[in-house]
C-alpha cells in the first residue's frame, strides 16, 4: 500500500525538487581539489564516472590491485591518469589534497589511516569499517590528525533526504516510535555474483596485498573477486544495505548515535553457492530517541526485490516514507471524533448519553478534512546523489567546514552493521555498551 493510502481519496500534491546546481557548490575563487582514488573496481569506476560531473576537483591517480583496472579507471573518469598497483606512490605526492577510498571493507581501516598519516583528507565507501576496533582506530586517527572524513552513503547528500529531514524536523510526524526499512536485489548481480576475468591470476591480482589484513591463504579468483561473500574481507548485507538504510534514518531522524541492541533473523535460503552470508536478513534494533525508545526494523532479501528501496517513519500525527526516487508525507487523521466502537456493548440508551457527552466536550469538532494534505516530492530524472556527495566533501576539504557523514556518524552507522551480523551468527540479542564501546551478548528481554 502506498504511504497516500492512508487518507482515502486524498489528492497529492507532487513536487519536483531541483537540485542545486554542480558549479555553483563550489566557490569559483577556491582551487579544485586533486584526489586520487585507491580501488577503482564496480564502486570506484562509479565514483569516478560521478567525479566527472563535479567542477570542484581533478583526478590526478588512480590505484589498484587488479591491473586491468587501472585501464577502466581511465575509461570511467574519460582522461589519461597516472595508475599504480601501489597507492602509496599517490599518497608520498604532496600535491594530492584527498583520496577517495572504495576497497574491500577489510582494507578501509588500511588505507585511510595511511592516507592521514600522509596529511591528506579522506572519502572512504561504506560501510566505514569492517569491526568496532577498525572504526575507532578510523576515528582516533581522523581526529588526531585534523582531517575531513567523509563516509560514503551517498544519499546523505541526497535532495531527497534533505527534503524528509525538513519534514522530520519540522515535527508534523509527531512522536516517531517505527521505523521500517528494506532494501532489495532479485539478480545475480544483486546477490555479488560479480564476473571473474579471464585473466584473473596471481601476476594481474595483487594478492598478498589484498589478503595481507585477513587470515592467510592461496590466491583465490572468487575470493578477490566476489569478495562481499566472505566474512574474512565484507560485512554482508550489512555492510552492502543495512548501511545505507541506517544512514538514512541517523540523517532524517537526527540520531546520530550507534543502536542500543539489535536483534537479527534470517538465512542462507537461494544463494547456495559457498557465500558465507545470508541472503536474506532482517534485524530489529533500538535507539534511545528523544521522546524514548525508536524501533528500527531492517530487511534486506536476495531473491525478491519488490518494492526495492525504502525506509518508512511512522509517527502520531503523519507517516513519511522515502524510496529512491521519492518522499511522500501522509498526515494522519487524529482530528477528534466519537469512538462508537467501544460503546457497541452498550445499550441505545448509553451510547446516546455518551454520544451527548462528548458533543459537549467537544463542540468545535468537525469531519475531518484530509484532502489535498498528502505531499509527495520527487527528483528529476538523471538526479545523481554520488556527485553531490563528492561535491560536498570537495567543498569539505577546501573550506574545512564539517560534513554530515564525518567519521563518527560513519562510525555509528557501521556498529549497526557489526550488531545485525554478531546477532545474526551468534543467534543472539546483541547489545552496545557504550561504555566499553563493544558489543556484547544481552538478554532477549
């Protein structure tokens, strides 16, 4: 059912959101920004491809493992750059201002803390860390040597979510205590199984460094390809989705905080071919919100991807749900009225002295009136969140102002990820203590 469901016959109003423009993010009296990129694979070739949109900085290298892709690197940012199977060679040029991060998940901790030991600032994909311990080595690290962090949920950037926070914000919702959100694949592709090159071998894959922060072993294809299927390099459908969805809710919500337990279901149901994650996952968390606890239900599935893409706030007084493309707002009719339900127990007589009661408690109630209250906006068709995301953390590093997705929201988003797999595999409620900063094993009630 759709969120303008709720108000039958409700017309809605739609609004097309503009996007501000690429250029004018970006002070024209500033210089543009010389990055390199450290992982140029599926994810790097996309950050390059958006780059290219974005006025506010030049590409100057390109690193990674696999050598064919130094080749797509330069496809995808459609100029010549200088490409290394050693990052460091990027890192020792004091010209670079900043590196975008877009590696397995185990390497993230890896890199970005040689790219602030060398003075440069950082973009680092999601999910910002593979453990609690690599998130807070990340942090300390950031923060003791002055650097802008950006993590990489794009859609912190989005015009969509700066459109729901308004109206979160705003405080039409009223209380929120539900939260739903999914986050769908039905395809091959979807479930990371991602092609293996025909050239794959130990002398065009850099495999002593991309196996050097995980438990030894022989050069696998599979493994340095379709790395998102096992533990010892990925987070799994945490790290892939969950990220991006708890993203959403710390940005639109305002939480940025980690959740305060979370509980997982699921399993190994399609994808039977040796992956080491589930494919279909769903965790409930909790967050202390202000007004007392918020409920977080998370879903992601590999074999159905109805309805996609999703995050549902339910509130007291208005139901707001944001997909890929839109954000509609749907009040609630809480205007008073006379619940006869519960008095269908009672004689004529009662419910005409309670009808009569609550006219006179009453008196300026009137049919409610829900028509033309249902808000739904939407952005225009090409809209690209990732090139305003790299626009802001440009901006970031020239002005050195704050970013959303610095490295503690990134940090908090990513515990939310840890808890749904600990929960998950130890088949357990798995709880942050905030105090020891760790995830522990709580009670289920």
């Amino acid at each position: 059912m759709g969120a303008g469901a709720a108000a039958a016959g409700a017309a809605i109003k739609t609004t097309l959101l503009e996007p501000a423009a690429l250029a004018a993010q970006v002070d024209p009296g500033t210089r543009r920004i010389r990055f390199a990129i450290v992982g140029t694979g599926i994810r790097g070739c996309d950050l390059l491809r958006a780059a290219r949109l974005v006025p506010g900085g030049v590409c100057v290298g390109a690193a990674d493992l696999y050598t064919m892709r130094h080749k797509a690197a330069q496809e995808a940012y459609g100029a010549e750059l200088a490409t290394s199977g050693n990052y460091r060679s990027f890192l020792d040029d004091k010209t670079v201002d900043a590196v975008l991060i877009a590696v397995p998940d185990h390497l993230h901790r890896r890199v970005t803390l040689d790219a602030v030991a060398a003075g440069k600032d950082v973009y680092c994909e999601k999910p910002m860390s593979h453990s609690v311990a690599d998130g807070q080595a990340m942090v300390e690290a950031v923060q003791k040597g002055k650097r802008i962090f950006q993590a990489g949920s794009q859609r912190v950037s989005s015009i969509l979510y700066a459109k729901a926070r308004e109206i979160y914000a705003s405080g039409r919702l009223g209380e929120v205590h539900s939260v739903d959100a999914q986050w769908n694949r039905n395809s091959p592709g979807g479930a990371w199984m991602y092609p293996i090159p025909d050239d794959a071998s130990p002398q065009t894959a850099d495999w002593a460094r991309f196996d050097q922060d995980a438990p030894a072993r022989p050069f696998d294809p599979v493994r340095f390809f379709r790395w998102r299927l096992f533990r010892d390099y990925s987070s799994g459908l945490g790290g892939d989705l969950f990220v991006h969805m708890l993203s959403g809710v710390q940005v639109i919500s305002g939480l940025n905080t980690a959740p305060t337990r979370a509980y997982s279901s699921g399993g190994l149901y399609h994808w039977k071919d040796g992956r080491e994650f589930p494919d279909f996952l769903e965790t409930m968390y909790d967050y202390a919100g202000p007004n007392g606890t918020i409920q977080v239900q998370v879903h992601c599935n590999q074999s159905n991807n109805d309805q996609d893409e999703r995050i549902s706030f339910f509130g007291s007084t208005g139901t707001l749900v944001v997909t890929g493309n839109t954000v509609t707002f749907t009040p609630q009719d809480v205007s008073p009225r006379f619940e006869s339900y519960g008095w269908g127990g009672m004689t004529a007589a009662q419910r005409e002295r309670g009808q009569a009661e609550w006219r006179t408690a009453h008196p300026a109630a009137a049919p409610a009136v829900v028509a033309n209250q249902v808000e739904s906006y939407t952005v225009p068709q090409g809209y690209n969140d990732t090139a305003d995301h790299i626009a802001n953390f440009f901006r970031a590093v020239n002005t050195r102002e704050h970013v959303v997705e610095d490295e503690v929201f990134g940090h908090h988003a990513a515990i939310g990820c840890h808890m749904a797999n600990q929960s998950y595999f130890g088949r357990t409620i798995a709880v942050w203590d905030a105090e020891t900063e760790t995830i522990r094993q709580g009670p289920r009630d």
